[in-house]
C-alpha cells in the first residue's frame, strides 16, 4: 500500500502530545492569514456521509491546501469508514486529512486501512481508560489484571453500562462459536438484570462477570 503525504493518522492518550501534532501540521500547511478558512475540525460521532464528501471532495480545485482534522475518528459511522478507506488509497493532494484516535486497534480493519496509506503519529495507549482494554484483559483469562482494571474504570467514572456494551462489543468480536457467544450473552444478561433488579452494587456485579468470564477464555479464542 503507498503512503500518502497527505493523510495523517495521530493516536493515542496523550493529548497534549496529539496536540502537538496537530498544530505542527496546521503550520507546515496553512498561512496564518487564511487559517480560520482553511481549517476544518470535525467530530465524527456528528458527521454524516454526505458532510464528510463535502469536506473531503468539494475542495480539490482549490489552489489552496486544505486541512481537514477529523476528530475521534473511531467513532465514525459504518459508511464513512467504508468511504474513508477507498478515498486515503487515491486521496487528493489538495487536502490534508488528519484523522485522530484515542486508540489504535491492530485488530480493526478501518484503523489498519487508515495507517497502510498515512503517516502514522502514535502516542501512549493507556489501558486503563478505555473498557474496550478490559475485554482483551478477559480474553487472554487475566482474572487479577481485569479486576484491577474494572475498579480503576470506575474510579474514572465510567458507567456500568458502558463497561458492559463496551464487553458485549469487544468479546463477541470476530467471534463464530454460537455456544460461546450464547454463554457469554447470558452472563452480560444476567449481570444486567443484577444490577437494575437485585439492588447489588453494580461493581460487585461486574466483578462477578469478570471472574466468570475469565474462567473460560478458550471460547474467546479468534476465529
């Protein structure tokens, strides 16, 4: 795959760092007296298909290099995704594109996409902020490591039921085994109810699933 001048992939929790970045690109490629013209920032869990083209596409005849940063880009709909890949194999050197991301997952085909046609900037990747790191604790069966980490995600505010959707997410990936998926279905379930129904205190509950679910990390073997 070639690597495109024009396509930036920043990463990471640093965030001082990523901006860091961020302004060293806006400098190299826009003037301080069309900035605000040439700047687009956007968040991708507000952008829509036809907004991103328009960003992307309807600046290539300008004789001004654009940068267009799109924010938290792993949030992006299916469809951008699917867009964004096909448009950094053949992208226009009139824009520059950044995308950032709070992680990079090896595993997800858009971020290895992204990264095969970009210049890669890659920062620290704290586990302990994402639960998406708690579900690859359980897959390799790290029973202590997972229980550490649950507490420190709720210490950080996240809410039980994102730890739990965030599971269902990252456990059931590229997963073909019908029973795994059926036991691991009825945990999340039974752990759900547990907290919304029996009045146990949801870190108990989701200590439970935890140790439950570590007991049988072959089921999460990939496929």
């Amino acid at each position: 795959m070639v690597k495109r001048d024009s396509i930036y992939l920043v990463t990471g929790q640093d965030a001082p760092a990523k901006d860091k970045v961020l302004q060293e690109i806006k400098s190299k490629y826009l003037s301080a007296s069309t900035a605000q013209f040439d700047l687009d920032t956007l968040y991708a869990k507000d952008i829509c298909l036809k907004e991103l083209q328009e960003h992307l596409l309807y600046h290539t005849a300008s004789s001004v290099r654009r940068v267009v940063v799109i924010k938290q880009a792993e949030a992006l709909k299916k469809d951008c995704k699917e867009f964004l890949e096909k448009y950094v194999r053949a992208s226009s050197a009139g824009v520059i594109l950044v995308l950032e991301m709070a992680e990079f997952d090896r595993k997800d085909r858009f971020s290895n996409a992204i990264a095969a046609c970009s210049t890669v900037r890659q920062f620290r990747q704290d586990a302990y902020s994402s639960a998406f790191g708690l579900a690859d604790e359980i897959r390799a069966g790290r029973a202590a490591s997972s229980l550490k980490l649950l507490h420190q995600l709720l210490k950080k505010g996240q809410k039980p039921e994102m730890i739990l959707g965030a599971l269902r997410a990252g456990l059931s990936r590229n997963q073909t085994d019908i029973v795994a998926l059926r036991r691991l279905n009825k945990l999340l379930l039974e752990c759900d109810l547990a907290v919304k129904t029996s009045g146990l205190k949801p870190s108990v509950a989701l200590e439970r699933l935890i140790v439950s679910l570590c007991s049988f990390k072959q089921a999460f073997r990939e496929a």
